[in-house]
C-alpha cells in the first residue's frame, strides 16, 4: 500500500498520471502475448492488478481530498480571475469528469449572468467568504466548436479544478460597475486617408460582393445600389430593378426613400442640377421637420422644451441635429449572412435619445440607463455584441421567430450587461445596458 499522506494534491494528480501510463503499457503488452500459460505472462498480470489496485487507492485519495478541501472554489476563482474579466486557463485533476470530457485544460473567458454576478460581487467583498463548489461556465477559445459549445452549456464544476493561471495582456482594470466613459477593449485606431474615396463605387463595389457570395441584401440596401448606378452607369440598371426598387407604385415617379439617395449621389459628385438641387433642399427640410417629430415623440417633450436644450447645451443639440439631417437606414451585422440586422431611423434614434447621454433632455419623460461610450463607440458595441450572438440570432430567425436576450440573460461586454431585442425581420428593436 502506497503511503498517499506524503503527496500534495499536485503530486498525487501527477502520481495517477504515471500509475495510469504504468497500467496502459503493460495492458498492451499483456495483449501482444499470445501464450497467457508463460510465468512472465502470469508475472505480469499479477503486476497489472497490483497497479489498478494502487491506481483505485490514489484516485479515491484524489476524490476525497477534491471534497473535503477545495484547491479553487466557485467564489474563489471569481474574486482572481472572474470579476476581472481575465483570460483564464484552467488545469483539471485527471480523476475528474472535466479531463474525461474536455481533456486537460480549457480556456477562455468566464461567463455569469447578471444576478450570479452580483451576488459574488457581494460575497467576495467579505474578507471571509464561505467557499463552495459550483458550476464553471466558460466562453472558450478552443479550434473545437463542439468543446466550446459544451464549455457555455453544460461547464464543469469548480472541484474539477486542479490549477488556475491567468493573462494580463490587454487588461485595462475591472470594468465591471466601473463608472464614467470606457473604451471598446482591443482597440486599434488607424488613420484613414480619405482623398480620392468615392462613397457610391463603395457602395456599389459591396453590394455586388453580397450579391456575388449568395448573401442577402434588404430592401434599402437595393435601392442604394439602384440608385447609385442610375447616376454613375444607368445602363446597369434594369427596368424591372427599376420598376421594383425606384419607382412609387404608380410609376409617375421615385419613391422618397430613393429620389433622396438619387439626388444625393448628385449633390456630392456635382451633377445635381439647379432644379434638383431646390428639390433636393425641400427633401431635407422635409425629412428634418419629419424627423423632430419622432424626437419630440420619444423623448415626451414639446418644442419649447427642445429650443431650451437647443439653447443650454449647443454642442449636444449640433450633435443630435447632424444625426437628424444625415442618418440613413443601415445594415449592421456583418454581411456573410442571411438574417441581416439593421436599424432604420426610428429605432436607432429610439436607442440613442433614451440611452445616449449626449441626447439626454432633461425634461424628458422617456428615461433610460445610459451607454458609457462616446456615440461612435456605442454602433460599434452593437456590431460586436450581434457578431457575438450571431449564431443564436440566426437560429432563432431561421424558425421566422424574433430574437431577445434581457434581464438576468442580459449579454454581458466589457463589464456592462445589455438587453437586445430583434423582431423577425431582423430589425433591432432594443439596445441598452442594464442597471
């Protein structure tokens, strides 16, 4: 009988990995020799038992110490490495049902929703905490999906858990209940020459990409390219596209939607003409006018109360106004897809003037929790979070349903949770951080 008290828990996990190899090599042997009479064949088969019997006694010593004294608990590997939000690594005792189902190690980031988090926050902050074992979720970063996906799902319980490292690259802090203005983590800013850019060719250059790969395109991304090419190469336009995407229903003339982008590629390539440059000016005003009623509409004020906001805060009013005359129906998930996300006037507007602090009026009636990212930062975490979550959005699309992920599911990012919600034709309806 081994005398097991000598050992560590390290040193009985790397004892079990020699014992186990042990019994592996002369199991092999054992089946190589064909004549089991020999008394070197009975020799080494009273050795094998002996083995699995020593191999039994270190792994019940193993088991019992795993229960009896936790090496990290639940508690403890979110005070070092979860509330960070660190890239950890976890090493699993060889006895336990971790290494059997994803082998060594796994790695990743850890995930909590928002109650768990909370809690452990609280629990934490105590000098003394009871430490308890529990479920690890994991969102890893294996090459296998399938062990990934087990990772997020199912886990593995913190007595798995033999050593725990982590990496500080990139860390900038806790982020979590972190106040004031972030940044999006990882972040590299380039320059951007933009002489000689030609925005219609860009587009157009796109749109014929998503064509070509057989991806979706929705309906204002084909008037865009129509109406691109009407004005840089109209022999490229088909009546039926025409017809389809330009025209009112009537066919006297171009819908709004289209006449606007028409009359816009004009205007910055200097072919609009004096008649279509005074229509062009009545569109905007139109389109503002329209477009501050929705505001007013949202935010539950009246015009006096906008021309006091107008007035106390000149710049944020300067900001909302150009968002107002300029926004344009966009498509914000990656284009390799065919449930295409996008936000149309209403709703981006919607999620900025309740959850962009810059917007924020206040006499409004119409209050919400507010993003802790400068305005350009805030479409950039909703492309990310949508990447993120793409294959479950698609999923859900796919059956014709919508999509939702709120309250204590809320999508947790760079110490923030948020509340998403997409209707069925993948328009995002909700986007904003949750208290």
């Amino acid at each position: 009988m081994i005398d097991l008290s000598q050992f560590d828990t390290k040193g009985l996990d790397l004892l079990f990995e020699v014992h186990e190899n042990l019994c592996e090599d002369l199991l092999k042997e054992l089946r190589q020799n064909k004549n089991t009479e020999t008394e070197e064949y009975k020799e080494k088969s009273g050795k094998f038992g002996y083995l699995l019997y020593q191999l039994k006694q270190i792994t019940d010593e193993i088991n019992k110490r795993r229960r009896e004294n936790l090496v990290y608990s639940v508690e403890d590997i979110y005070k070092f490495a979860g509330q960070f939000d660190k890239y950890t690594i976890f090493h699993f005792y060889k006895t336990s049902d971790a290494f059997k189902k994803y082998g060594d190690d796994a790695y990743g980031h850890l995930i909590y929703q928002k109650k768990e988090r909370e809690n452990l926050e609280t629990i934490v902050s105590n000098e003394k905490y009871e430490r308890t074992d529990g479920k690890i979720l994991l969102d890893g970063a294996s090459q296998d999906k399938d062990k990934n996906a087990l990772l997020k799902s199912e886990g593995f319980s913190a007595s798995d858990v033999l050593e725990v490292s982590t990496s500080n690259n990139f860390y900038k802090g806790k982020q979590y209940k972190k106040q004031g203005q972030k940044e999006i983590p990882h972040t590299i800013n380039l320059e951007f020459d933009q002489t000689g850019f030609d925005l219609e060719k860009s587009q157009i250059w796109l749109a014929s990409m998503k064509i070509k790969d057989g991806f979706t395109l929705l309906n204002h991304e084909y008037v865009e390219l129509y109406s691109n090419l009407l004005v840089l190469n109209p022999k490229l336009l088909s009546d039926d596209n025409k017809v389809k995407y330009l025209l009112a229903p009537d066919k006297s003339d171009y819908t709004g939607e289209a006449e606007m982008k028409i009359l816009s590629s004009k205007y910055r390539r200097m072919l609009i003409s004096p008649d279509e440059a005074v229509r062009f000016i009545s569109l905007i005003k139109q389109r503002r006018i329209a477009r501050f009623e929705i505001v007013k509409k949202e935010l539950g004020i009246s015009n006096n109360q906008l021309e006091k906001f107008r007035e106390a805060n000149p710049e944020k009013y300067k900001e909302l106004y150009g968002v107002v005359l300029t926004f344009e129906t966009e498509t914000i998930s990656e284009y390799k897809t065919e449930f295409p996300i996008y936000w149309d006037f209403e709703r981006f507007i919607h999620i900025y003037l309740r959850h962009y602090a810059n917007f924020f009026i206040e006499q409004s009636t119409a209050r919400g929790t507010h993003f802790q990212y400068s305005y350009k930062d805030i479409r950039r975490i909703a492309c990310l979070i949508i990447e993120n979550l793409k294959e479950e959005i698609e999923a859900d699309l796919s059956k014709g349903n919508g999509y939702s992920k709120y309250g204590d599911k809320g999508y947790y990012f760079n110490g923030n949770f948020y509340t998403i919600r997409i209707d069925k034709q993948g328009r995002l309806m909700q986007f904003h951080p949750i208290d």
